[in-house]
C-alpha cells in the first residue's frame, strides 16, 4: 500500500511540474559548432552569401571563389553547388594581388581605417580561445544595447541562416579582414550597404539564456584571429 501512495505522490507533483510550465524550456547554445571538414560540397540555401559559407567552413572567400571559378559581386543561387576542397594546390598561386585589386575596386569597399574600435561598450566575459571552440569574444552588456562597426568596409552578410551564430552581420574590411558581430536582437544594416567605422550597425541580444551580450570575431584570410590582439593596437 505504501509503493501506491508513493507512486500517487510523484505522479502528482510530475503533473503540478508540467503544468506550471506553460511553454517547453528553451535550448540554445552559444558555442560554435565545427563542421565536417572533410566535406567536399556545399549546396546553396536561401540567405547564403559566399562570405556566410566561407565563415561556416573556416575558408577564405578568396580562395572558394577561385575554386568554384566565381567573379565578383560573387552572385549565388540557391541549389547551386560550391566547392569547398580545392582541386590541387596551383590554387592559391592562380590569385594574384592584381586580380584581387582588380576585384576590390569593382565591389567598391571602403578603405579599411587603420583604428580598430570596440563594437560595443562591457566587460570581456568569454575569451578567444579557439582551441576550445572558441573563435572569438564576447562582450557583456543590456538589451538593445548600440553595436557599432569596428572598422570600416561594406555589409557582406546580414541574417540568421548560420547556426550558432542567432542574427549574425559579417563585414568585409579589404581583401583580408572580415568581422562578425552574432546574436543581435535585431539587425539594422543590409547587406552590400557601406558603413564606416563606428557606424550603429545592430542592437545587441542574448548571449546565453540569461544574459544579454554580443559575441564578436575577426578573421584575416579566413582564420580566426584574436579580436583584442587588434582591439587593443589603437
């Protein structure tokens, strides 16, 4: 009789528990998520840009373009096939530093300043460590907080089509640099639209469950770099 009771009592306290719970718990996680780095392909989905598919694959968008023999604006549609895995290594030698200015000057970007400025106002509460996953930084703050361009350059990305990343703005600085300001509650540039260093480009969102922040990343030629090493140069 006593096995019964004790059955009857957890069965009431499941049923108080489920009811209290008026939506399921949410699951999300900020970590960044490696990919397959052994995939050879990759088939274009809508809101994909190059920038957003070299990003997801740790390449630089110089070099898939050369692979997949694309031009700039670097045009996609979606269902087409990119490669990601070059053929041979004549590759890299195939892009000269004229061909690269040649394409530069027809994408129009802004000159990269030679400043560096913080995308936003906080504390440091996440660190480069990409060892551990983890490819940048991220910067600690409220809701809606202002998010500006650390440097100058033209929108090469802005959505939410990469995972792991929520509303995710990648900028284009020069042939080189990139930079990514993830999580944003809400986006407030286009991409293809220039901006110049210290722009309000985003309004900062959650960075975990509980607290509100912005996760930034620099990358040069397509690998991930120490945000404060350039942060901190000016």
């Amino acid at each position: 009789m006593r096995n019964k009771e004790c059955a009857i009592v957890l069965v009431f306290l499941f049923l108080i528990g489920c009811a209290s719970r008026q939506t399921p718990a949410p699951v999300e996680s900020i970590d960044w998520k490696p990919y397959n780095q052994n995939q050879k392909n990759y088939t274009v989905r809508k809101g994909d840009t190059l920038y957003s598919i070299a990003w997801r694959y740790d390449k630089d968008y110089k070099e898939l373009a050369i692979i997949n023999h694309l031009n700039t604006p670097y045009h996609l549609s979606i269902g087409q096939n990119i490669s990601l895995i070059q053929s041979n290594k004549i590759v890299r030698r195939k892009f000269s530093q004229k061909a690269e200015k040649k394409n530069s000057l027809r994408t129009n970007v802004i000159p990269m300043s030679p400043k560096w400025v913080y995308p936003t106002k906080g504390s440091i509460v996440q660190t480069f460590a990409p060892w551990r996953a983890r490819k940048g930084i991220d910067i600690g703050g409220r809701k809606g907080q202002k998010i500006v361009a650390s440097n100058s350059g033209r929108v090469a990305y802005a959505g939410n089509g990469l995972p792991g990343y929520g509303n995710l703005i990648i900028i284009k600085h020069d042939n080189d640099y990139l930079s990514a300001y993830a999580f944003n509650r809400k986006n407030l540039v286009r991409e293809g639209q220039k901006v110049k260093v210290g722009q309000v480009i985003a309004e900062m969102g959650h960075i975990s469950k509980k607290k509100w922040g912005l996760h930034f990343e620099i990358r040069k030629a397509g690998r991930p770099v120490n945000p404060l090493k350039i942060l901190n140069k000016g």
